[in-house]
C-alpha cells in the first residue's frame, strides 16, 4: 500500500510539473474517506483539488491535466472510472 502511495504522488507530481514548477507541486493524498458521487457510495470516487494562482494553470490547459490525473489515478484505485473523478481548480487571484 505504501509503495501505492509514493507511486501516485509520483504520477500527480509529473502530471501537473509541466504547467507547475516541480517545487512547487504539493500532493496530499486523503484515501478512505466516504464519498458518495450521483448517490453511490460503493462504486469507487475520487475527489480532486488542485489549487494555483491565476496564471499558473490557464483554462485550456485543465483538460489536458485532468486527462493526465485519471490513469494514475486508476491504477492506484482499482475499479476507478475516469468518470468518477470530479476536478476541482481553485484559483488564487
């Protein structure tokens, strides 16, 4: 479980290094929590907030970063769907 940890905190790290300086990229990782998404709460969900200042992610290229997140989110929570997985981007102006 830990090497799962350190594996997806790699892989989020790498996902958002190219629109973020590396130094600048802080992962926190909150598992068992109950999450209901459209009512299920046994189906896996994931959660995802990713904060920056206003131009550090620009609109067109949260997509992108989403698109990027999903596969190494799914492969450390198996049985994840990519549409389970609701993006939050909270801009600091």
């Amino acid at each position: 479980f830990a090497s799962m940890r350190c594996a997806l905190h790699s892989s989020c790290t790498a996902a958002l290094a190219p629109q973020v300086p590396k130094a600048h990229v802080h992962v926190h990782l909150q598992d068992n929590a109950c999450f209901s998404f459209g009512g299920d709460l046994d189906t896996p969900a994931a959660y995802v907030t990713v904060k920056s200042s206003a131009l550090q992610i620009l609109p067109e290229a949260r997509k992108e970063l989403v698109v990027d997140l999903c596969p190494a989110l799914s492969e450390a929570f198996p049985g994840l769907s990519e549409h389970r997985v609701t993006t939050f981007f909270e801009v600091n102006r």
